[in-house]
C-alpha cells in the first residue's frame, strides 16, 4: 500500500513552453500533497504545500505565477511550469501526505531538462 | 519550526559491517520523525518512522532507529549492511499531530564496499 506515482518520469522541453507535472495517490486519499524541488546531491527543497479544493501554499522565494499547482481531487495534484527556462531543469518530487498512517509517501520524481 | 542535523555527509562502510547514521533534531514541540532513502534517480522511500509508544522502531530492509527525547537523536543503524544498501538517507521531523510539513536534514550519503 501507500503508494504515490509521478508522471512523467522525464521530460525534455524547449525554452518557452510549459510542462505539466502529475502526481497520484493509487491506495489511499490525500488532502494534503507536497512537491518538491532537489538539486543534484542535496536535500529536498520544499516548493509548495498543495491542498485538495482550495489554492496552494508556496514556500518563501518561490513564485507562484511560475510554478502552478492545482490539486483538483484526493488523489490527484498537478505542478505545472509556465515558460520553461534552463535554469528550471531540476528533479521534482511528489509526496502525498496519508492522514491515517501519519506519513508522507513520496512518488518516484520527475527529472525535467529545459533547453 | 524544527530541524535536523545530519552531522555524516558521508559513511563509508565494508559489507557485512555494522553501521549508524546519526541524527539529531531541535523542536519546540512534540515531532514525529523519519528514515527515508533515496536510491540514484529516484524518490523517498521510507524506511521506519517513531510517532509515539516504543521508543525502538524497526523499519524495512532490517534498519532500526531509536528515539531518545533527553538527546533529541533519532539515529539509524543497521548490524549488517550490504552492498545494496548504498544509497542516501535522510533523516525529517515534523510536529506531531498535524498535517505539517516535514523538515529534511541534508542527508548521509551510505556507501558500502567489498
């Protein structure tokens, strides 16, 4: 059980145009998911907090115009980045917060490349 | 608002060889903590979690840790590693009760050799 799954795995854009990031709760329901942004060989950095029917919360420094959350059912939040740039390549990872176990289970992230 | 310290960036270790990975958090309040590894490419994957009771916990893949509240350590250990346990840890905290965020150490970097 408890698992969270991410798509794309990878994705490869141009400069200028938007990627959308989706991320699934497959067993159970989350109200609460997270996305976050990690560089190579450091921690996770959280990005924005997504909660199911209302906007999303963005840490400090991240623009909310760039990075869209949207997190329409509770088992379903998008990330989408508008206009793409290279220094937005990254690997971004889901977690979906299970209210029952107490616990964050995080998909298997997505690696995005700007050109 | 809470953190973690990870003080190993890095612990190497032959196999079959005992280990610990320490962690020490600061919080104001009562937390939850965690073990998750990430392997190359990939997301977390939890490992063992403490929320309350037995202070003792034993995760996946025979690691446990150990909550001790007077030195507000959570640290991970394992009696004998293998080869497929290199990988990075990270330990996180986030306050008990709540549907808070986790807060993530920086991660200990466990490589394991012949």
């Amino acid at each position: 059980g408890a698992v969270v799954s991410q798509h794309p795995s990878w994705v490869i854009c141009k400069s200028g145009t938007s990627v959308k990031i989706e991320c699934r709760s497959l067993d159970f329901q989350a109200t609460t998911m997270f996305w976050y942004r990690q560089f190579p060989k450091q921690s996770l950095m959280l990005m924005a907090t997504s909660n199911e029917g209302s906007k999303a919360t963005y840490e400090q420094g991240v623009e909310k115009d760039k990075f869209l959350i949207n997190h329409a059912s509770l088992t379903l939040s998008t990330l989408t980045v508008t206009s793409a740039h290279p220094e937005d390549s990254s690997f971004y990872i889901c977690s979906a917060r299970d209210v029952i176990q107490e616990t964050q289970y995080f998909g298997p992230g997505t690696r995005l490349l700007v050109l | 608002a809470q953190s973690v310290t990870q003080l190993d960036s890095q612990v190497p270790v032959f196999e079959e060889a005992p280990v610990e990975l320490r962690c020490n958090y600061s919080s104001s309040v009562s937390v939850y903590l965690f073990w998750y590894v990430q392997y190359p490419n990939q997301g977390l994957q939890l490992l063992l979690k403490y929320l309350s009771g037995s202070t003792l916990v034993k995760g996946i893949n025979g690691f446990e840790a150990e909550f001790n509240k007077s030195q507000t350590s959570f640290h991970l250990r394992k009696p004998s590693v293998h080869i497929s346990d290199t990988a990075e840890y990270f330990c996180a905290v986030s306050e008990a009760g709540t549907a808070s965020k986790l807060t993530f150490g920086t991660g200990t970097r466990l490589q394991v050799t012949l």
